[in-house]
C-alpha cells in the first residue's frame, strides 16, 4: 500500500506542478478509488499530506521565471485555513455517499465552465 500512496503523490506532484491541482483533484479520488478509504478519510488524509510545504520546489521555479503572485497567495492561504476547517466540520456531519455525489457534481461543474470557456 504504501507504492500506491507514493504513487497518488507522485502523480499529484506533476500535476500540481502543471496545473496547479493536487489535492481534491487528484487526490482524494485515488485514496477513494485505489486505497479505498472513505471520502472523509480520504480528504482527511489529503489535507494533512498538503500541510508540509509539499509545494515549495514548484513554486520556487515559477517564482524564479515572475510567475508568482505572492500576495494573492497569501490572502487565499488564508481563506483556505479558514474555509478548511468549516468544510471539514460540514463534512462530518454528510454520509460517504452525499460526499462523493457531491464531489462529482463539483467536478461536473469545473469541467463543463473550463470546457465551455
């Protein structure tokens, strides 16, 4: 098993670095879909894995070539320590099925805007 955890981050490491995407993306469907662990567990486990400065080498290379926002990071770091810890609350109190219908359904969504834009 732990091949397969070094492979979703491995996977989600080269994606991250191309498109920016990693955890709910990538990574909580593969521990969903390849590690069978619930959704919350799942996403539980990808919070914690993106809590290291897991993307300190990817974003120091495109600081380096001007393409970092700093500021702007910083303000949606914060929105994302706040807004973390309610969606884990609010996670909590749904059903392993209403999680994943309502990932899929966000998944939907994203894809059909960034089809269709």
């Amino acid at each position: 098993m732990v091949f397969v955890f070094i492979a979703i981050g491995f996977g989600a490491g080269i994606l991250s670095g191309i498109f920016g995407i990693g955890g709910g993306i990538v990574i909580v469907p593969a521990l969903i879909l390849l590690a069978r662990l619930t959704p919350v567990t799942a996403t539980g486990t990808s919070l914690v894995a993106l809590l290291l400065p897991v993307g300190a080498l990817g974003a120091w290379e495109y600081y380096k070539r001007g393409h970092l926002n700093v500021p702007a990071a910083l303000f949606i770091a914060l929105g994302l320590f706040f807004g973390a810890y309610l969606g884990a609350r609010l996670a909590q109190h749904l059903s392993p099925v209403q999680l994943k219908r309502a990932f899929a359904i966000l998944l939907v969504l994203v894809a059909g805007r960034m089809w269709f834009s």
